[in-house]
C-alpha cells in the first residue's frame, strides 16, 4: 500500500479530483503568477494542473520537486482579480514551501494502512477474537485519522499565513476565501482524505453526528475564523 502511494500518489490524486494538466498556451496569466511567485521565494516551479468546475477552489499535492503540482479550479481562475488568484496560489506554494503537503499525503497512506490491517485481522481471526480485538484496531484508525484532520486543520492557518507572508496582502486571500466560501464543491472530489488536500473542503457540507464535537472531525477550519485572522494582519 505504502509502495504504491509513494509512486502512484500523482496519478491517484489526479484521477479522484478529475484534474488534468495546464500547459502555459492555455492560460499564460496563470503561468505568470506562479513563475512570479516562484522566483520571489526562491522556490522551483511546481506543475499546474486543471480541474474543469464552475466551482471555486485549489489545492497543492506531490511528495518531491518531481511531483509537486497546483491545481485550480476553472471557475477559480475564472472567477478571482489577479491580486486574489496570486494569494490562492501563494497559499498553494506554501503548502510546498513547508512540506506540508508530503507530510498529509503520507498521514492519508498510514491511515490507509491501517485500515488495511484491520480488514485484514477481521478475516484472519476467528469471529469471537475479531469482537474482542476490533475496539481496538478501531481505536488506531480513529486515533489515526483524527490526528490527520488536526494536521489538515493547522496546515490551513500557515498556509494563510505563509500567502499574507508572500504576497503582502493578507486581505486579497480573505477576499478570495469569501468568494469561495460561496462555492467550493467540485463535484468529482468524493473520498474525503483527497478533500483534505484542497484550501476549502470541496464536498457538500451534510449533517453528522460528530458535528457537535469541536469540529474534531472537520477536514478544514471554519473559514470565517481564517479570515478574520487574515484581516487582523
């Protein structure tokens, strides 16, 4: 498992959010606002990728300079002045710049692991010993995955804050995250570790009964809470 996310995370992440590579002919404004970025801090720069969706949102993903990729809704680049696209972006590169993204995809494939050897032991043990030993496999998943929302939750307030850094305008991204606020669903995204990934969870918001534990199962912070730090810069 952990073998074939290494290798095959690009493709997978590609194929369950319908992105498709940008070539710089098809959207030179883009281009620009990357390389500009890019040269600023020093950084390489990363592939950019394409999800056709009227909707707005973006996220970063890749492990090492050969995969690092930004991807960017067509409503997004569509639907944003420059001044607020170059802070999405910026927010993307930080998520880069921090290694931030490797270290998600990496807490997806554990948690993946884990679940693996979960299914594994239901099948290998006897039925008395899978009731007595699921509580706490159980345990490890939902340790596992809770402490990989926390670490999707944090990345999101130093990626804001890594944009504010970048581009010298903190209140261009929380412009840019009201109008996304508005409309982030992308309608190919719908396993919930790759919504993770994005800078606003892009799955219709529904009704659960962990909704009332302090947001410990929430992929993202309350988007109203980020800009309103951003507009305290």
């Amino acid at each position: 498992w952990f073998l074939i996310a290494y290798w095959a995370n690009t493709s997978i992440i590609n194929s369950a959010t319908g992105s498709k590579p940008l070539n710089r002919q098809e959207n030179k404004r883009v281009y620009n606002l990357v390389e500009n970025l890019c040269m600023s801090q020093g950084m390489k720069m990363p592939k950019i990728n394409i999800i056709y969706d009227s909707s707005l949102n973006a996220f970063a993903s890749g492990i090492n300079e050969r995969t690092y990729t930004v991807t960017l809704s067509e409503g997004i680049i569509r639907k944003l002045n420059d001044e607020e696209l170059e802070a999405v972006i910026a927010h993307e590169l930080s998520h880069i710049r921090n290694r931030d993204v490797r270290l998600l995809i990496i807490s997806i494939v554990f948690v993946g692991i884990f679940s693996m050897l979960t299914e594994i032991t239901f099948y290998a043990i006897t039925h008395i010993r899978v009731r007595s030993n699921s509580k706490g496999s159980g345990g490890v998943v939902l340790f596992a995955s809770l402490m990989r929302f926390a670490i999707s939750r944090k990345r999101e307030y130093m990626a804001d804050a890594g944009s504010a850094e970048m581009t010298k305008n903190p209140l261009a991204l929380a412009n840019a995250l009201r109008k996304i606020s508005a409309d982030p669903a992308i309608e190919a995204v719908e396993r919930k570790d790759v919504a993770q990934l994005f800078i606003q969870n892009p799955q219709k918001a529904s009704k659960s009964i962990f909704s009332g534990l302090s947001g410990l199962f929430a992929t993202h912070p309350p988007i109203e809470k980020r800009i309103e730090i951003l507009e305290q810069f």
